[in-house]
C-alpha cells in the first residue's frame, strides 16, 4: 500500500500540457459541450464516458473539465483507486475540494448541519489537517460510525445529505464532477452516484464518469451497481482513432508525414488506441525507429505497453492467460481447433478462458466466428514481447504439434503463417 494518495492534478493544467497533441472526437465534444451546456442551464446530466484503457477517457474528461473552467463552472475531479482506498475514497476527494477553506459551499449559510454530517460519515476527509499521509493503521482504520458499517436509514439520510449539498453547491456555480476509473471505486460509492443522479433533476451539475466498458471481469456486486448507474446516465462509447485521426497524431506528435500505408498499419496494429500509438510514436522521436519501419512488427516494443497489457492480463484466470499466450504465437486469425488442440483444454475449459478474453476486450471473435483475432495486433506482440525464448520456443512447438495432428500430410498450406515469426 502506498504511503500517500495523490491529489487529483489540476485538470486544467494536465490538458494544456496534452492539448497540443489532442485530436479528433470532433463528435464526443459536441456531445459533451451540449451536456455541459443543458447543466449549466438547471437540466442536470450524468454522462458515462466509456472505453478499453487507453483509449482516451481521462483526457476528454481533462478536456471537458477546461472547457468548464473556461466558463467558470467549478469543477471536482476525483479518481479511483483500486488497492486499499476507503470506502468512499471517490467523495472522500470530492468533498476535499469543496468543503475546503477556500470552498465557497463552506461559507454558505445553511450548510453547517449538512457539513458536519457529511463529516461524521466520513472521517477520512479530515479537512483540518490537509494532510494526505496515511496513518499506521490505514484510511480505513478507525472511526465506528463510518457509514459503510451503519444501518439503511442512516445511509439513505448520509446519501440524502451528500445529494441536498452538491445541489447547494451547484446554486453558487454550475458544478461539474469527474470521476476517473468508476470501475475501480467501492460498490458503496457507485451506489452513491445513483442516488444522487436520481436526485438532481434541475440543479446546475454535470457527473461525467469514465469507465472501463468491460464490466465480466469486475466483482458482480460492483458490475450490477454500474450498470444500475448506466441506466441513469447517458453513454458516450469512445472508439479507437480513425485512419485521418490516425494520420493525424502521428503527423502531431513525430512531426513526420505518414503515407497512407504506414497509417493503415498502424491503425490495424493498435485500432486507433491513443496510448499504444503514442507508445509507437515514441520510438520513432527516441530514434529506436525510422518511419518506414513504425509500422511493421519487429520492433522492440516499448515497455511502457508491455506493461499496460500485462495489466490488462492480470486480472484473468491462470488459463486464460496461458490461452493467450498460446494465440499469440499462432497466426493473426486464430483457428480456434488448432488452439483446442494445442492447448490440451477441454472444450467447457477452453471456451471459458475465450469467453473471459473476449469480455476483458482482448479477443475478438471474426466475423465468421469460427476463428479469433487479438483486438490489436500490438497486444499480441506486447504478449509474446513479455515472454522468454523458451517459453515461446515451447508455445511454437505445441502448435506445430496440433497442425500437424490436425492437417496431417496436408500440413504446408498452414505452416508459413503458423510458424511467424519463431522459425
Ligand atoms: N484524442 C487524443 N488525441 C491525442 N492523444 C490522446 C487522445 N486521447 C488519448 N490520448 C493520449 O493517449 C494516452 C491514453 O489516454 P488516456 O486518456 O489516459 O486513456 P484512458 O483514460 O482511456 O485510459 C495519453 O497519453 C493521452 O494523452
Ligand atoms: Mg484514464
């Protein structure tokens, strides 16, 4: 656990740092200035912002917060935590910032009895002391009163309160709150979320939340109250980038030209994913790469994507992983008799660790649906780059194995694309 939990950045200036390079999602903003806009009227809206990681969430969300700020709306931000937060952490950091001393809800008449209230429920807001510092024992140590251990009245009256507050708050000034990684937060919090949204019809706030939109791989309890919240809230599914986006980008951030075959491979190879593609455009301004080489694979590939796909695979069974693995060293549309075979599952097994690869966003079935594909191609080689040679050497022989028990004497048409790229 981490000695300190960081204040959410100024959104403001974490986009100006970004903005240079922002491009595309012509149509998200002009959803999400009209949302602001129908807020800052008294028709209040939650917005989910939804997506595989990387695909660009927080930025649009820092987007979304500076354009805010520009009109002077008061803006919160708040992001969740997946390891050891309290209970509440996403409000916990919400009412930080506007119960703070600078924080004009403070000084509001009316609100006194409201304010405390809140802060019995939440000791670790801790507003006197300002100081981040865990104690010894942890956020989620101490207090016996914390609301998550009270009965349903008391929680119904605490969620009534934080709900009739922001309501106050928003009086003074449009509010806008942002939650970053709602997939992370406390079911309690989500639940918190709903109420609130069923509760502020015609006040000035907007609620946009990001989230991951694979929700299997989440704990049930947690999914349900999602996607009871989904049901409140309007969703903006963010894609990966297109082909001109694509171009775009590359032309932004590496000051280079691309032709259209080097933006062709690199969408196929990420599908427009921002995080991989910078991670790609990253070896061509470090000099790792020329730029007729940034599309092809061979290339060492950074680790900063390695790791974020390893992130990604954490979460999955133990079989699920070694499928994986295991399609990654065999051709780009994944047959998926040869997989049974060479991974020695049993149908029942094989299919569940597909079905959890697919629900993680990190399979796709091809149209056909008798063969599989990596949703990117980068993912594929993130996942053979987090191998050794000889747990590939290993991989590559059972799928020999399974061509030639499948194929038999009529192995040579399958093997060349097989074999790529270990022989
Ligand atoms: N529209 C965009 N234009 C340029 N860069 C982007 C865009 N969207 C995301 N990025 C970059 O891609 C990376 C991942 O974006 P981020 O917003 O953190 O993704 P997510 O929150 O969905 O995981 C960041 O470096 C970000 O600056
Ligand atoms: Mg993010």
């Amino acid at each position: 656990m981490p000695k300190t939990l960081q204040e959410p950045p100024s959104a403001l200036s974490s986009f100006q740092a970004s903005k240079r390079r922002f491009v595309g999602r012509a149509a998200e903003t002009k959803r999400l200035i009209g949302a602001l806009s129908d807020a800052s009227g008294g028709d209040a809206r939650l917005v989910m912002l939804l997506g595989e990681p990387g695909i660009g969430k927080t930025l649009l969300s820092e987007w979304v917060s500076a354009h805010a700020m520009s009109l002077g709306d008061r803006v919160v931000w708040a992001r969740c935590w997946a390891h050891g937060a309290p209970p509440y952490w996403p409000w916990i950091q919400i009412f930080r910032d506007l119960l703070s001393d600078r924080s004009s809800a403070k000084a509001s008449p009316g609100n006194e009895a409201a304010i405390s209230r809140i802060k019995r429920s939440l000791p670790e807001l801790r507003l006197e002391e300002r100081n981040l510092d865990i104690p010894s024992g942890g956020l989620a140590g101490g207090s016996s009163s914390r609301i998550s251990e009270v009965p349903e009245t008391e929680r119904f009256a605490f969620f009534e309160t934080v709900s009739d507050l922001l309501k106050q708050v928003a009086n003074i000034a449009p509010l806008v709150v942002v939650i970053d990684d709602l997939h992370l937060a406390d079911t309690d919090s989500i639940q918190l979320l709903s109420f609130v949204a069923r509760d502020f019809a015609r006040s000035r706030i907007l609620v946009l939340v990001t989230c991951r939109d694979e929700w299997s791989i989440l704990p049930p309890e947690r999914a349900a109250a999602l996607g009871e919240l989904a049901r409140e809230a309007e969703r903006i599914d963010l894609k990966g980038l297109t082909n001109d986006e694509v171009a775009e980008f590359v032309r932004k951030s590496t000051s280079i030209e691309p032709d259209q075959h080097l933006v062709s491979s690199l969408r196929s190879r990420t599908s427009g994913n921002p995080f991989f593609l910078d991670g790609l455009a990253r070896l061509l301004t470090d000099g790792t790469a020329l730029p007729d080489q940034l599309g092809k694979t061979g290339l060492p590939i950074p680790p900063t994507i390695v790791a974020a796909v390893e992130r990604r695979l954490e979460p999955l069974s133990s079989v699920a992983r070694r499928v994986l693995r295991l399609a990654s060293v065999m051709e780009e549309e994944i047959d998926a008799s040869i997989l049974a075979q060479a991974s020695g599952l049993s149908r029942p097994e094989l299919t569940e660790a597909i079905e959890e690869a697919i629900g993680n966003g990190l399979l796709i079935s091809v149209p056909d649906g008798r063969a599989l594909r990596f949703n990117q191609g980068l993912v594929a080689e993130s996942v053979r780059a987090g191998m050794t040679k000889g747990e590939l050497r290993t991989l590559h022989g059972s799928v020999a194995q399974a061509l030639e028990h499948l194929h038999g004497e009529d192995l040579e048409p399958h093997i060349a694309p097989t074999c790529f790229p270990f022989c």
